[in-house]
C-alpha cells in the first residue's frame, strides 16, 4: 500500500491528508514537533484572552484520527535522503515513505538582534510560544511591561493579548505609519491612532537594537537603534514576520530558494516529494500574489488541491482573486482585490477613500484611471461578502457599479448602522470636484 508522509500537522498538512482519505485507502503518516493534534493557530489569542480553552480549538476530536487511519508521529525531522525515500529523526528513528509532503509551515523572523534568544524574548506563532507568554507574562505584576518588535498582524495581536491583561505594551514598529506597505495613507493613519487609543506606547521608524539580560539570562529591557533609549520590560514579542521553517531541507536534494520551490502542481524537483502551505514557494508568482503566501485560506487550498494530484487526478493550485481578513483590535478588516499601499502602487491604479466621521470605519476601492476598471477594496470596520466582490473582480466590473451596488455586499447584520447613502454620496461629490 502506498505510503504518503506528511511533515507539519497545520492546516495545509491536516487538510491533505483528510482529502486522500477522503478519496483513497493509502496509508498517511503526519509528523509534528510542535503539538500531538491538529489546533487553529490563529485561534491562539483566544486561549491567552481567556475566551476560549486550548482544547477548544481542536476542531477534532481525539478519536477522529484513528477512525480514519490517519497516523500521528511525533518527532522532529533532522534529514530527508530522497535517494531512498527515507526521514531520519533527530532522536535516530527513520520512517520510509513512497510519497513525502512538506508542509512545515513558518518560524518567527530573527534578525540577528543581541539578546534574541534570551529567556523572556518569543514570537507568536507556535504553541510553545503561548506557553512561554503564560509564563513570562501571566499577569502585569509579573510583566511590568512588554516591548514588540515589528508591527505585521502578529504584533497587532500580540499587543492585543497583552492589553486584555493590562500589561503596558511599547510597540516598536521601523515603517513611518503602521503597516504603510500594505494599506494606503489613510488607512494606516486609522490604524496608528486606533492603537494609541487604547494606550499603547506606539513608536513609529523605530528599530530595535539590542535586547539586555540580567544574570541569569532573562531579559531585563531593550534598547533602541535611533536614540540609545533603554526601555525596561520583562517580555519581548518577536513579531517581525515570519519566514518559511525549511532549514532541515538545506542539506537534501530538494530545491529551495526561501522556501522549497514549486511548481503549478506543488510539486518539487524531486519526483514524489511536494510542498504547500507556507513553505511553499512558487517558482513564477501567481498574477500579483507573492510567492510564498503564509495566509491560512491558501494552505487549505493547496492542501485540497494536492490530495487530487496524490490521488492520480493532477490539477493545478489557483487560488482565485486575492482577499484576506484581519482584526486590529476592534477594527475588522478585510480585502478583496488588490489595493496597494503607496510602495508598489501601479500607475493606472486610482483610490476613491471613504473615511467616517467616528475614525473607525472606512473604505478604499482601487480602480483603474484608465479604464475605470474595479480593481479591489479594502474596509475597515464594515463587514462586506466575499462572494459578491469575487463575482464583481471575475465580471470586470467598473467602479461605478460596484460603488452603486454597495448594498448588495453589506454583511453587517440587520441592526448595524449602513454607510451605503454616505459613501455614494461622497464618491459622487469627488466625481464631480474631480
């Protein structure tokens, strides 16, 4: 019976291997060193909030593997000789495989900072580091304060978790405005202040340069680059985004660049052996996507996709129109499209921004000055349907209509305020000053 192994029991991994369940009777290794079951990353914020348990985001139960013959193995793989299709593990164990998925997902970025590995100084990505948080941080007596070091959607959550428990956060975020290389001027803006609003010692163009310890290797404050202030704290958020978790693949005969190197197909340069997920990096980027996409909606996608392929149905990975969702404290956010910051903007690409009067809502629709073409938008504090704007970005819709038809997106549930009236009205007004 042919054996499929995967490495990484995120979503990517467990997604494929459900789906070659689903179509076929092979047998299916996972291997994690990280935690026995599946969990939702995304949901730990929650378990350190206090809102939901850890066990409460296994969306499986115990049993569930071996009911359908999904064999766990924990262990960290050290070296992958794809000669004789065999896994050596650190501990000496070896496991052979007929075909090898890498689904090992990412690791905090370190940048080579002094002090970065001390004790107290984490990222917020692997459930070791949550554990790490309770211990470090469990309550502001403990934490008198904490420092982050990077301002992606980590730190925003990071510093999130940390307020719940009142433990001052100092942000240290090296862009002007906060994350500026993503969203548009105003944009940002909103987000600079919404998180000073809930008092966060938010530090713009600011970059770390050391983290000092006291004698028994546990950090004690941080320094900063710009001015050589020391900033006492007891934790330090690592959240300087995250990069492809390959380095055990460095020594086999597997391609990589900064992640292992895929084709359309997920397939590597060695027959048999394949990669998804945030490993995964794309030899030609698909349309604007970036070649390596640490987003969860992608990992499932490929993971889907690859079970065909194992399976002997190959088809090809096509994510679709791009679109993403996030939390900045209490402004939801979601995309659909391409709304670039003012880095990498294309020429033709124009904004029609919308902004409400209480700071927390706004809208950016992209479009083509050209063609009038819709390209994408973004909202911030409105709930819109992915549906819809799918639809509307495969139609080549113009702005106008898409404007026009507003309404039609809006997801808020029935007793929410709408912005339908305002924003038509405010995108007519810069039609006509235009």
């Amino acid at each position: 019976m042919e054996h499929v192994v995967i490495i990484g029991n995120g979503i990517s991994g467990v997604t494929l291997a459900r789906h070659i369940r689903k179509l076929s009777d092979k047998k299916i290794t996972i291997i994690s060193a990280e935690a026995e079951y599946f969990f939702s990353r995304t949901a730990l914020m929650y378990v350190y909030m206090g809102h939901m348990k850890f066990e409460h985001t296994q969306p499986y139960e115990d049993w569930f593997w071996d009911k359908n013959r999904i064999d766990l193995k924990q262990g960290f793989v050290e070296f992958i000789d794809t000669n004789s299709k065999v896994l050596h593990f650190s501990h000496g164990e070896t496991l052979n495989y007929d075909k090898l998925v890498i689904a090992t997902g990412s690791k905090p970025n370190k940048f080579g900072w002094p002090g970065q590995d001390l004790e107290g100084v984490m990222g917020m990505y692997h459930k070791q580091d949550l554990e790490n948080l309770e211990k470090f941080a469990p309550n502001n007596k403990e934490c008198k304060r904490a420092v982050i070091v990077g301002g992606g959607l980590i730190g925003i959550e990071l510093a999130e978790m940390l307020n719940s428990r009142r433990i001052p956060v100092t942000f240290l975020v090296r862009e002007s405005s906060f994350w500026n290389g993503v969203l548009p001027e105003g944009e940002s803006g909103i987000i600079n202040r919404h998180i000073r609003n809930h008092h966060i010692d938010l530090r713009l163009s600011t970059n770390l340069k050391e983290i000092k310890s006291d004698e028994n290797g546990k950090v004690i404050s941080v320094i900063i680059e710009e001015t050589g202030e020391e900033i006492e704290c007891d934790v330090v958020g690592l959240t300087a985004g995250v990069s492809p978790n390959i380095d055990f693949i460095k020594d086999s005969e597997i391609e990589t660049g900064r992640g292992v190197k895929v084709n359309r197909y997920l397939e590597t340069n060695i027959p048999n052996v394949y990669a998804i997920g945030d490993c995964a990096e794309q030899h030609e980027a698909i349309g604007n996507r970036r070649p390596i996409e640490a987003v969860w909606y992608t990992g499932r996608m490929m993971g889907e996709v690859l079970a065909q392929t194992i399976c002997g149905n190959r088809i090809k990975y096509n994510p679709g129109h791009w679109f993403n969702s996030a939390k900045f404290l209490d402004i939801e956010y979601q995309t659909y499209g391409w709304v670039h910051g003012k880095k990498g903007r294309p020429e033709n690409e124009a904004h029609f921004h919308w902004k409400h009067e209480d700071d927390t809502k706004c809208i950016t629709v992209a479009y083509d000055k050209n063609t009038n073409k819709f390209l994408g938008i973004n909202t911030f504090g409105i709930r819109m349907r992915h549906e819809t704007f799918d639809t509307w970005l495969t139609e080549k819709r113009d702005v106008d209509y898409v404007i026009n038809h507003l309404a039609e997106a809006n997801f808020d549930p029935e007793f929410y305020s709408r912005f339908e009236k305002q924003i038509i009205q405010s995108y007519n007004n810069q039609l006509q000053t235009a």
